[in-house]
C-alpha cells in the first residue's frame, strides 16, 4: 500500500463499538432469517462491535441476542417495563436496561449505538428504523443505518424508495443514508465508510 494514501482511508473510516439492531419479534417462515440474526450477533461479537437492541427473547431479536451470547461479546437490551415479562425479556443479557415508554426506549438505543442495522421485521422494526431515518434527515445525528436485505426481503422497499424519490417525495441526495446489503460483513464495509449528506439542520432535538 501507498504509504501517502493511508492517513486518508484512515480518516474515512469510522469505527462503531456499538450498533443498534432492529429486528422482528417474530422469526419469519423461512429459517434463513433466524439463522442470519444468529450470525450477524456471531459477527458483532467476533468484531467486538456491542449489541444495543430491545431486549426480547422472541425471534430474531432473541436469535441476534443469543448469537453475541454465543461468541462471549456484549449485548444490551433496552425494554420497557410493560413488556418485560418473564416471557418477553432475554434473561442471559449482559445488561437489561428498563425505561418507561416506547419513545424512550428508541431514544435510549440511539444514544447508546454508533450504526444502526435493520433486519426483516413487521411494523415495530419499521417505525424503528424509518424514525432514526427521519432522524437523520433532520440533521439530528450523523450515524450510518444499514438495512441487512436476507432473502431479497427489502427488495420491495427498495423500490418504493425509488418511487419516492421519483415522485417527489424524497430527496434523491438523500437515498444514500440507508445502505442495503445482501451480506452482513458486506453491511459494516459500507457503514464503516459512510459519510453523511449536508443536511439543513432546521430543528435541534430540543424542539422536537
Ligand atoms: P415487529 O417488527 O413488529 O415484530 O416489532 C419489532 C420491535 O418493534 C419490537 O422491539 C417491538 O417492541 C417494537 N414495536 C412493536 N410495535 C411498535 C410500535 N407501535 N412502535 C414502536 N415500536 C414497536
């Protein structure tokens, strides 16, 4: 390698100790989803990246949870009180963290995180995901937000993206913000090299 051009690949690489994932409560008809969750927590935990997620025992959010479990790294569930029931609540987490509302949950795991990936899931995993979106948009923070697309399941996503941007809807600089990828390790490449788009910052998080 060019010594001259390291100090350059250096500075545009970020490093995330901690990502956020959002993910099913559910584990899909198809084993393949499992079975990725599972592995990307293998990943995280092998990268010693920590697990920042909602901290549920169900589906994937269990599969993602046990998979870092599994390779001895750190994962992090941030739930509220009125779902952390013996049945819902991972009870093997290195940390369970209790808030009071859903807002504050979300609130919570974007403090903690420095990316954030979104596995298949149903309309929690989207709200989750489209509001750090929204987030971003605004200026709020500056975090890469990965969607990790197993067995073409945003494929659809994808392209309602492209009919928004051709609508009118969405800014096409914006489009950007949401890396997909097919491939988990593939997924962090792309996140560790993101560089955020110049947004106007028209509101601060106090006004929201
Ligand atoms: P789902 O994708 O619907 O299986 O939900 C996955 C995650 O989203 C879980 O952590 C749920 O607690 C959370 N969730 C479910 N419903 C909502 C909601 N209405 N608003 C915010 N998060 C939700």
């Amino acid at each position: 390698m060019n010594i001259d051009v390291y100090p350059i690949i250096f500075a545009a690489t970020m490093i995330m100790k901690s990502i956020c994932v959002f993910c099913g409560s559910g584990s899909g008809n198809d084993s393949r989803y499992m079975d990725a969750a599972y592995q990307l927590g293998q990943l995280l935990a092998e990268k010693n990246i920590k697990l920042i997620y909602g901290g549920a025992k169900l589906g994937l959010m269990g599969a993602v949870a046990d998979g870092v479990l599994s390779e001895g790294g750190t994962a992090i569930g941030v739930i509220p009180h009125f779902l952390c029931t013996k049945e819902v609540a991972h009870g093997g987490l290195s940390e369970l963290m209790l808030v009071d509302t859903m807002h504050e949950r979300k609130l919570k795991m974007h403090e903690l995180s420095d990316g954030i990936i979104t596995m298949p899931g149903g309309w929690g995993t989207m709200e989750e995901m489209f509001e750090m979106l929204t987030w971003g948009q605004l200026g709020m923070h500056q975090k890469p937000i990965g969607l990790y697309n197993i067995n073409g399941y945003y494929d659809g996503l994808r392209t309602f993206h492209q009919t928004m941007v051709n609508e009118g809807f969405l800014k096409r600089e914006l489009i950007d913000m949401l890396m997909m990828n097919e491939d988990a390790d593939g997924l962090l490449a792309q996140m560790e090299r993101y560089t955020p788009p110049v947004v106007p910052r028209w509101i601060t998080e106090e006004t929201t």
